[in-house]
C-alpha cells in the first residue's frame, strides 16, 4: 500500500472509534470513550477531537451532512445542559451514561479547551443552531477563576477535594487556553497572561528552542491541530510552528540516537510522546530538550504511532515513511481502528487498547496536511482571530 493510502486508510478508521464508541443516553449523548478498555468512561478532551473530525467525515463522503449535524448539535446540547461542569469548566473524566464526574477527576482548563475547540470547530462549519449552542457554553466559562492573580498564570488543575493546585507556568499544549480566554465574549481575561509563562530555550543538536517539561510531541502538537501558527508570531517573534519542527526533528534524532539502546527507536520508529506502555499509561515519555533532562532512561523504548503522526504538518517526508514503516513491519500494530496505541519491541509488547487523543490528532493533522480544511474552519472563527489579534500575533517576518 502506497504511503499515501496508509494515512487515509488510518484517518478513515480512527474516525469510526469517534463515531462508534459514543453514549447514546439521553443523559450523555455524543460523549466518546477515553478509551477502548475501559468502557464506562468519557474524555470531555476525546469529545473535543470527535466533534472536529465531524467535518473531515462529511467532506470525505464517510457520513452525511445532516447526520453529522445531529450529532454535533445534539451532543453540544449534552454539555450544554447535563455534562457535569463548575464556572463553566468541565470535568476531565466523566461517566459514559449522565456526564458525571468519574473518579475522583479534575475540573480541567485544558480539557475543558480541547473540547471548546472541538465545539468551535462543528460551530463554524454548521452554523445555526450548532454554532449558537457552542456560543452558549462558551460565553459560560468564567476563564478569570482560573487564575492565579498573584502569578498572573492559569492555575494547573482544581478539585472539589483540593482546590486550585499548580500552575501553567512554562510551555506546553496549552495555546489555545489563552486565545480562548483573551477572547471570551462575557468572562475575558488579560492577554498579558499570555506572556506569563516562561520560555525555556535548549538544544538538542542542532535544534534550538523552547521545549516543554517532558519533552513529549503531543505538547507541541495539540494546539496546532487546530491554529495555523505557521505564518503569524507574537511579540516576542515566537513563531510557534518553527518551534514544533524543530521539537520534531530533535525527538526524531533522539529516537535514531537510542537505537542502540532499544530496539523499537530508529529512524523509521520514533515519536516519543505520552502513550499507553506496557507498565500503563505514561504521560512523561519524551525526548531532549526537556525541563524533565530525558536521557535514555526517560523512556522504555515504547513508541507510540501517534508520535510521529501528529507531527506530519511539521515533517512531512519523515512522517510519511514512519507510517508506511509501521504498517508494513509491525502487522500486529494495526487493527480495527488502524494503528493500536503504542508498542515496545524490547518488551515483545503492542496496546491493546485506542485512545481517542492519540486517535484525534492523527485525524486532525493528517487533514490539515493533506487540505488545511481544520485550519481553514477554525481560522475563520470571529473568536479565534480576535484572540490572536489581542495577544499581538501579526505576520512573522522572513
């Protein structure tokens, strides 16, 4: 199979996990798995991703149109009303049947603008009564209680247990955080908190650049699934997508640099990225430059197709013959919904398991590689350009 037949096979079914493995309740409609193994439980981020990969599927012939809008709408509808939330920020975990918290799990400002993209995204791309549902639970989010005023930065995480504990206090996934709440239409916050985290600059070779504390992809990668960083900088002159290539590439000659080490890094085996392992999930796996110093010792040699494939809008070729690698070499990597989480030569181990992040930013970056048709939705959003143009991104000069 061509190189290019594998990632549109592999976008193809991991959209079924989205559509597939969703609550049909009348409590919880539209909420989709965590993931594969355990079946009780929803991520309001794997929502997120689900609800973006709507459009993609209806462009692509995989579902109709109006059945695309029915199930944003009415899903948007579930956290309009029953999805159990605080100031308008949602629970991180919660059950598949009603939308109530599952676990003892947190109110998350991330997740919570995971899925805020995600309903942003069906918003701008249906209108009507889609986008008039995503505008009212926007306009919900008090985005100010989450922050710390003494620091001027969002706080990490709250619990009803605990309170606000942490702080966003260097890079990471979080971009879309601060557009989303510069941009707020009822509770904005000061485009300054922007500028409030530190920018951490390493190097690993011959790549310079602001690296985030694990040094895992998806944190270079989220925020880009859905904002085209690759024209535009902020006043800094950070261009935030230079960035990510150059994160890319120094975890791919880290991958290479290990081989010796582990069995499953090499050139066409990389992307180091939290993921399911075979001691369970891992969200510390990544690669230099890193606050976390990653040698050979902070990873296990898991790789997690996901890795490299999030970062196809970043390395295009290397992406490409790690995917067609992976499909050609690994046989018990693919599955019902294509690529399986993760898997570890030197452990004779493959997950079992999907997990609806891994699947959706595959899905959402392999679109915006081929066609720019998220970037192009997102990128037109009245909210989105007035976030950007708030914190002061302008054209990056060349």
């Amino acid at each position: 199979m061509k190189q290019n037949e594998i990632l549109e096979l592999e976008q193809r079914l991991s959209f079924n996990f989205f559509w597939n493995e969703v609550s049909q309740t009348d409590e919880g409609y539209g909420l989709i798995l965590d993931n594969t193994l355990e079946k009780s439980v929803s991520s309001i981020a794997s929502v997120g991703f689900g609800l973006s990969a709507i459009p993609i599927a209806v462009e692509r012939g995989w579902i109709s149109k109006n059945d695309g809008y029915q199930r944003a709408l009415k899903t948007l509808e579930t956290f309009r009303d029953r999805v159990e939330q605080k100031n308008g920020f949602f629970i991180h975990f919660v059950n598949m049947k009603d939308g109530k918290r599952a676990w003892k799990s947190e109110i998350s400002v991330i997740d919570t603008a995971l899925f805020l993209m995600g309903a942003l995204t069906v918003g701008e791309y249906f209108g009507g009564s889609v986008y008039s549902t995503f505008e009212d639970i926007y306009a919900r989010v008090d985005f100010p209680w989450y922050i710390d005023i003494k620091k001027n930065q969002y706080y990490m995480g709250y619990t009803y247990e605990r309170g606000f504990f942490g702080n966003w206090d260097g890079y990471a996934e979080q971009l879309i955080m601060y557009i989303l709440g510069v941009a707020s239409p009822t509770h904005s916050i000061d485009p300054s908190v922007y500028y409030s985290f530190e920018r951490k600059i390493g190097r690993y070779k011959d790549y310079e650049l602001i690296y985030t504390y694990t040094g895992s992809l998806f944190t270079y990668q989220f925020s880009h699934a859905w904002i085209d960083f690759k024209e535009i900088a902020d006043k800094d002159g950070v261009n935030w997508f230079e960035n990510s290539v150059k994160a890319t590439l120094a975890n791919w000659e880290f991958c290479k640099d290990m081989h010796d080490h582990y069995k499953t890094l090499h050139e066409k085996s990389w992307g180091l990225t939290a993921c399911d392992s075979p001691q369970g999930y891992r969200g510390d796996f990544g690669a230099p430059p890193s606050a976390n110093n990653n040698t050979q010792h902070k990873t296990d040699g898991t790789v997690p197709p996901c890795g490299a494939i999030g970062s196809i809008i970043f390395t295009p070729e290397i992406v490409e013959d790690t995917a067609k690698y992976y499909f050609d070499n690994v046989p018990e990597l693919w599955g019902e919904y294509g690529f399986k989480d993760a898997y570890n030569l030197d452990k004779s181990w493959v997950s079992k398991m999907y997990i609806g992040i891994d699947k959706g930013i595959e899905i959402l970056m392999i679109e915006n590689y081929k066609t720019g048709m998220i970037w192009d939705i997102v990128m037109k959003n009245k909210y989105v350009q007035k976030g950007l143009d708030l914190i002061g991104f302008k054209k990056a000069e060349r």
